[in-house]
DNA sequence: TGTGGACGTTAAATCGTTTAGCATGGCCTA
DNA sequence: TAGGCCATGCTAAACGATTTAACGTCCACA
C-alpha cells in the first residue's frame, strides 16, 4: 500500500480466486467456474459479468488447483540428455512450439548424460504430474529405468533415442539408412578404405548408425574393417581424436563417415592441423546437418536429418497418447537426405606428414 | 492385470497417495507427511517404516496437491524470447542446472520475439504459479507488460535483456563497457572509419551496445557519423544485407563492429561473397564468443560475455528474491573480455569490385 | 501419589478448483 | 390448475497434500 500499482487500477496485491469472484458476484463457485469456461450451463448475461468481473479483478486461474481435480495438468515434461548440443536445441525449440500450440506447457528436465540424475530428475518431473513424457534418454538407460515411469500411467514418448524394447512411441530420423547414404556417396566417389568416427554402443543412435556404415559398405561389398571404427561420444573432442587415431593407422582410411556434425567439426580441425584438407585430401561426412555445417571451411558434405519434423512428430505423438492411451504403439522414422558441399572427394592416399 | 508390471513387485497400478500410505500402516496421513519429510517429530522408527512402505509402493508424491497447501510450487518460469540462437542455449543451460541444483524445475515459455504471444505465454506460465519469473523479454515489451506478472507477488528477474524502469532485479552483460572494447582494439590498430552492424532501439541491449559503440569512438575522439550505422535484429541475413550496405557506401568504413556473433557471421558471408577477406581487407569484431565464432574462417576477434556465468547470477538472484521479496533490487553485470582471433587487421582502403 | 514434561501421534482445517446431482422458479401444455 | 419440462444456478463432495493445536501416554521426580 505505501506505492501505488502499475497493474490494473484498483487490482488487489492479494490473491484472487474463485471463491473470491463468488462471493463478490453472489454467485457460487461453481457457477464461477462454469463462467470463465464457456460453459453453456450459465446463462449468457452472467457470463459475461462473470468474465468482466474476472479481468477486472485481474484473476489468474490456479492449474494446480485444477489440474488436483481434474488428474490433467496439460504440462508435458521433457526430459533431455542434453541441451547445449545444437542438435538438440532445435528439437528442444521444435518440441516447445508444437506443444504450446496444443495448449500444453513444457516442463524441462536435463540429465546430462548421466543416468542416475536422469532417474533424480525424471522423478522429480514426475512428481508435478505431467500428461506425457518425451524423453531422449541418456546413454545406458535400461528398459527398467524408462517403465517405472509408465507405471504411473503417464503417456512415454521417445525422441530422437530410443531404449530398444522399451514398447512406446518414438520419433526419430532412420539412422541406419542415413549413415548408409553417406558411405554410398562417398563409394560412388571411389573411396574403398572407409572409416567411421564417432557413436558407440551405448545409445540406439550409436548402434543404427554404426548399422548404417556397415550396412553401406556391405551394399557396396567392401569388407568390414574394425580397425576403422572409432568409437566415442559424438564430441567435438572425440572427433578430433578419432581423426588423429585414423591419420595414425599403417593404412589409413580416404573418407569417413561420421556419427555427427559435431564430431566431424572436431575431424576437420585435426585434419587441418595435419595440413591436410577435406575435399581435396581427404573426405568428411557428417551427420545431422546442424546450422554450423555450411559454415565451416571447408562446407561439410552431410546427412540432413530434419530435427524439427521429427521434434514435431514426437509432439504429436505425445498428444495422441494422452487423447488415447491404449491405442498401438507407433514409430515415426524420418527419411534423412543427403546434403552435398565441399568436403568430400575422389579418394586420395593420404601422405604422412614429414614431422 | 493382464500383464506382469516391470516395476516393483506388487506395486499397484492405481495411485499411491499419503492416505493410501496412511490406512495400510495404520497411521494418520499426518505422521506419513511427517516422516517422508524426515521431521523429527516423527520417532527414528515409524520413520523409517513408512519410508520403506513408501519406497516398496512406489509412492510419488504429488507437488500439485502440496503446492496447493504451501503456496509453494518450486517451478522457476523462464519466459525466452528465443531459444534456437546459440547464444540462448547456453543461457538455458546455464539456468536450467544451477535452478535444478536448488531443487527448482524449470518451466518453459518461449515469446519467440512477439510481444502478444510473449503476454500469452507468460499468463500461462502465471497459471501455474511459479515461485519465480526468469525472463529475457521480447523486443518493443513495456514496463506494464511485465508488471502485471510482479502484481501477483511472484518474484521476477530479468536476464540478458532488460525493460528500463521496471525496478525488477537484472543480470546480463555489460554490453556499453564490452562494445566500447571492440570499438577501443579497431582504434588501436588504426581505424578511424568504423561501422555497427545489428541492432536496434526495440531492446535494451540494442540500446546498450549501440551506447557502448559510440562511447568507444568518443572516448578516440572520432566524430559520430550514423551513416555507419546500420540497424537490424541480430541475425545472420540482417548481418549479410547490413554489410552490403556499407559496403555500398561512398566512403565505407575499414572495420566494423557487431550487435552479436550472429549478425557478424552474416557480415563474413557477404565479405566473402565481395571478394574480400576480414583481416585483410576488412576488420569486423563480433559479440557474445558463441562456440561457433572460433571456428569461422577467419575466427572471429568478439567479445566474450560469459553468457553461462551470468545465467547462473540470474538464479541465484531468483533464489535470493524467492527467500526474501523485500530485499534491494540487484543488478548484476559481467564485464566482458575482448577474445583476439583473426578478422582484425590495420585499416586498407576497401575497394570496390570491377562488378 | 500427584504433577509436569517430553514425546509421538492425530484430527481437522485448508489450499482453489471441478462436477455430479439437486433445487428453484417460470412457462407451457393438457 | 396440475403436471412436466427447461433453464439456470447452487450444494457439497472430492482431489492430495501440509500444518498446527491438541491429545494421550509414559516416565521421572518431588
């Protein structure tokens, strides 16, 4: 009371509610809540001086107090293994715009690739009741770790990830054919001595792609080499490493595919380091087609993987769950589609550096 | 029934809740509240019974239902402008982990740069009752727009961006000190012809900067010109035409400072796209060090605003509001570094391309 | 043998909505 | 005029937790 307010005129400091409109309309609550909803069982002129009086007031419906009523609390938590990745920041924008169009609010939760805080975080997430889960697990996730969240009857979408034998909805690219697309391009360039950087068994994005490499060459009916495979996180770092480990072979690779952008980025600065550069001595492809891709020196040639259809696809998902939870469990996999810049090339044995 | 549950054995499908606790131990939903919360008026014994019957029966407690009674929910709303620029993501993160390290969850709200939907989300947000409103507010929000959010007693704190004269607490940048920098190494190196590239009276930070951009040629004793200024929204395409236009100019300048890395990346492009080379032909310093920025070719000479450090200060200074309302509004400004890469050189005369 | 505490537990109120079922009154019809 | 039917709005009971005053018990001590 010692300022005065900016806010509407007259507007208490105090809450508003319900009962508060009641009492103050000599109406009762029910009848307020009715009002405010559209409700054709109040009669069209108290409704009106119903919504009046509420926006005067300056009432703001409390949802928790709805959401203990009616066990629907239109939020639908998001539980990612990462946001920093900008693969993961277009799905988290495509996601939260989808949502918010369906009139539910997104609750976030991340767990940084660790899976006891994905279980901490999940369950704290699941203690404010959302109607769905979206989740891209983090790496190790088990089966067991995903259906105790299930058992309380909340609708599980996975995007992006999946945990195999899981039995609900996904949304996510085709991986396997991906990958594949990319060794395809660079078989049709000449290269026979293919490695693959990056991805590792511990997640389903790992496992498809390394599928999709070694479904490529096989197409293509070159033997599988394990010594060309590098596993690891698909970091910057990682990259970089692998692409050292790969340079350092008796025989090493012309081309290789990568799990994604992102560890191709590091693959090119070590390539660059060893005076080497992609398109002219050697050939990159990476997966994901980031924003960042087109950028680098050179252009990197990769697998589109459209994030914010399939972002939106898991949304979907997710509200048709809610609507129905007992209809059939569905997979969305989107057709990747190969994205060609500079960085690949008619293969070239790669020199060792004098140093 | 029809099938085994993965979880718990015997663990019901229906809702645990406290009474359903309560009637199976023979105990009042007073003590299981009690104990739960490890109160030590509950004795060593029944406590840890009832943890145990919790744990055995899956029991999630209900936040909505709690919140009700505490006026407390411990969701933290973070109302964004815009999350698919980088330079967001990293303050997402930022907030999300030290907010989720508090016991916070963090509800998400995206304005995507327009003020009526920005209203929208933000009330939706309200609804939800938040103990805290972490917002970066869209371009052209007003003092009002923000103070019907605080009339409901919730705490609110801007970060990034800021609506002058809200009295609300604040961290961000110190954007007139960080540009001023920019300004101060093109000086240092000889220019006396620089430009601004990006942004626009509609935000604080556009002001700020614009502010610091002529603080820093002040402070060299070189006269204003606005020619050289060429306003926009800090994107990649407004970077790209902005440097066209001066470019274009009769007299254009040798170097150019950014709004933000981002506009300054479009600025690279259309440099390229001239035939010209920054740090040979042209200087051009950008804003914020995205990770992006290194990684151009050239690197890009910016300036590092810690986007992470004060995100964490923005919690914190929700956290600080939370425990006490009445406290003295805070504002917290980092002072950026300037981060020397390579698209800097001593001033050459640009010329025009025969085209 | 009272008295007084300490201790553990509980009853009951409360938070702000929603909703099923019921009451009221007016109007139409038979 | 009675009966039936609508339209409208109300009553009251949830929903699932937290909180606090009050209530036994039990024990120690004077």
């Amino acid at each position: 009371m010692d300022e005065t307010l900016p806010a509407q005129a007259g507007a208490p400091i105090g809450k508003v509610t319900l009962q508060g409109l009641a009492r103050e309309l000599g109406l009762s609550t029910a009848t307020i809540s009715l009002a405010l909803r559209d409700s054709p069982m109040v009669a069209e002129a108290t409704r009106l001086k119903v919504q009046e009086a509420a926006r005067a007031r300056g009432y703001v419906a409390n949802r928790g107090a709805a959401a203990l009523r009616t066990a629907r609390t239109n939020i639908v938590a998001l539980g990612l293994h990462d946001i920093v990745n900008p693969s993961f920041t277009e799905l988290l924008a495509a996601v939260e715009d989808a949502l918010s169009d369906a009139g539910k609010t997104v609750l976030l939760g991340v767990s940084q690739e660790d899976v006891e805080r994905q279980t901490r975080t999940l369950g704290t997430l699941a203690e404010y009741r959302p109607d769905a889960f979206l989740v891209s697990p983090a790496a190790h996730t088990r089966v067991e770790d995903l259906k105790a969240l299930a058992s309380t009857g909340i609708a599980v979408v996975q995007v992006t990830r999946e945990i195999e034998g899981s039995g609900f909805d996904f949304a996510g690219s085709d991986d396997v054919a991906g990958v594949a697309l990319g060794v395809a391009h660079l078989v049709e360039l000449g290269h026979r001595r293919i490695g693959m950087i990056g991805g590792y068994g511990a997640i389903s994005t790992g496992r498809k792609r390394f599928a999709g490499y070694k479904a490529g060459l096989a197409a293509a009916g070159i033997a599988f080499d394990p010594a060309l495979v590098m596993e690891g996180p698909g970091l910057r770092d990682e990259g970089r490493k692998a692409m050292a480990r790969l340079l350092a072979l008796d025989e090493p690779p012309t081309a290789a595919v990568c799990f994604n952008d992102l560890s191709a980025f590091g693959a090119l600065m070590e390539l660059q380091a060893a005076g080497l550069t992609a398109g002219r001595d050697f050939s990159l492809v990476g997966y994901d087609d980031i924003e960042e891709a087109k950028v680098w020196h050179p252009p990197l040639t990769t697998v589109h993987t459209f994030i914010p259809e399939y972002g939106r696809a898991a949304a979907g998902l997710a509200l048709k769950r809610i609507a129905d939870p007992g209809r059939p469990v569905e997979r969305v996999e989107m057709a990747p589609k190969l994205v060609l810049r500079a960085s690949t090339c008619a293969p070239v044995p790669v020199k060792r550096r004098p140093s």
